[in-house]
C-alpha cells in the first residue's frame, strides 16, 4: 500500500472514529453507521484541510467511496 492511500486510510478512520482495518478501496458511504451524510462532509473538509488541496463541487458530488476518495485527492495535488 503507497503512503498516499495510508494517509487516506488513516484519515477517513480518524474522522469516522473507526479502526484503520474497517477502511479499504470499497467501503462506500453508507457501508457503515459511521460513514452517513455527516461522516461524509467531515470527511471532505479533513481532506481539504490536512492535505491542503480544495475539491471542487463536482468532485464532492462524485465521491462515493474510499476509491474515489484517493482519485481525487490524486488529481488535485
């Protein structure tokens, strides 16, 4: 696993206050309690945040996993 997909993982489990393990490629909003519409905006403004890069609204709206996630935070860097 690359550092960048780490760091995703890392990330998304801080933010939805799960184990690190619960996170992989496939694990879609809605998968989990934790990871609801709420979960789903913390987890958007902890990207833009600790990795200093701004998605726009279209990026927001196409994120629906982890995958998608780690597309996008691949394309704005």
């Amino acid at each position: 696993m690359n550092e960048k997909r780490k760091e995703v993982y890392a990330l998304i489990a801080s933010v939805l206050g799960v184990n690190v393990d619960v996170i992989n490629d496939e694990l879609a909003i809605g998968d989990i309690t934790e990871w609801d519409s709420l979960g789903h905006m913390q987890i958007i403004a902890a990207l833009e945040s600790q990795m200093e890069i701004t998605l726009d609204i279209e990026q927001t709206l196409e994120i629906e996993d982890v995958e998608d996630i780690i597309d996008a935070v691949t394309v704005s860097k």
